[in-house]
C-alpha cells in the first residue's frame, strides 16, 4: 500500500485505484455499516462496493487538500448511499407478524390491516388532507407544547398560532361531524 494520499494516485488504472481504496476504507465504510446503521453483512457490503466505484469514477472531478479531505468525501459519498437505501426499504414488509396478548404470533398482511375505529378512520384522512403545518399545530399543540415552541417548526408567527389553532380545530370538528 503506497503512503501518498490516495486522492494523487491518478496514475493507477481504476481497478489498481479501487483495490487502494479498498484496503484503506473497506474496514472502516464495513464497520460503520454494521455498528451505526445495523445492516446485514450482503448489505453492507453492496453499499461499500457501490460507494467505492462511485468514488473512482467520479474523484478526478475534485481537488483535495489532503487525505482527510478525500476520506471526508467518501464517506459523504457513503453516508448519501446509506440514507437512500433507507429510503427505498423504509416501507412496512408486507407481511408483518403481531403479538396478540397472550404472546401467540398472528401472521398479518399488510393490505388487510383496517383501522379498527371508523372514527379514528375519518380523522386520519381528515389530518391527510391538510398541510403539514397545519397537522403539525394541531398535534403539538393537542400534546401540550407552547406556541413559542410551534412556531420555530411551522415558520408562522407566534401570536398568530392560537387564532389558526382555534380555527383549525372547528374546522376538524365540523368535518368529522359531517362525516359521521
């Protein structure tokens, strides 16, 4: 393993660059895989191969002060490829497994799950259909958090909050009663 920075090894071909990398940040990229983001091996391990080629063909568009620089963007690199496959397998499995009071598994699929209060139904769709704001004053405020303490999330101003509250919470009644 040489002990030039690996980002001014542009003279290797990018097999002889990405086995470089490789032994430098293998370990690392695999150990923070599996102890932060708690992935399977297989998994961890297609995110790294994913995240190296990435770098190797992509690195030449960049200058680096030094190797830190460089290990700072291919962990960026990492981190960014991480959190999108967060993404894309965030969703529910399809076939989900409860636990009725007794401890017994009831096998459940995911299409089938019904909210089991009508009520509670109504008031869900309800809450879809507004902004997020709007969602998010209701529901920290129906959990006792201040209206100082909303404005810095919903970017509205403080003294405005209880006035849009109020009229948000009529406006709810007034739909699921409608509703119902």
């Amino acid at each position: 393993m040489s002990t030039e920075g690996t980002y001014r090894q542009g003279q290797l071909d990018r097999n002889s660059f990405l086995a470089e990398i490789y032994n430098r940040y293998g370990r690392k990229l695999y150990s923070y895989a599996i102890c932060t983001w708690k992935l399977e091996e297989d998994d961890a391990w297609d995110m790294i191969y994913k995240t190296l080629e990435k770098v190797t063909d992509s690195y030449k568009n960049y200058t680096f002060e030094n190797e830190g620089k460089f290990a700072s963007f291919l962990f960026r690199v990492f981190i960014n490829n991480l959190r999108n496959q967060y993404r894309a397998h965030q969703k529910l499995p399809k076939n989900l497994v409860l636990n009725d009071n007794d401890g017994h598994e009831m096998p459940v699929n995911q299409e089938e799950i019904q909210p089991v209060n009508p009520k509670l139904a109504a008031l869900n769709e309800e809450l879809e259909k507004m902004e997020d704001w709007q969602r998010m004053l209701l529901l920290m405020r129906s959990e006792g958090w201040s209206y100082a303490d909303i404005s810095k999330y919903v970017s509205k101003p403080e003294n405005q909050l209880k006035v849009y509250y109020q009229r948000l919470k009529e406006q709810l009644s007034k739909k699921l009663h409608e509703r119902l």
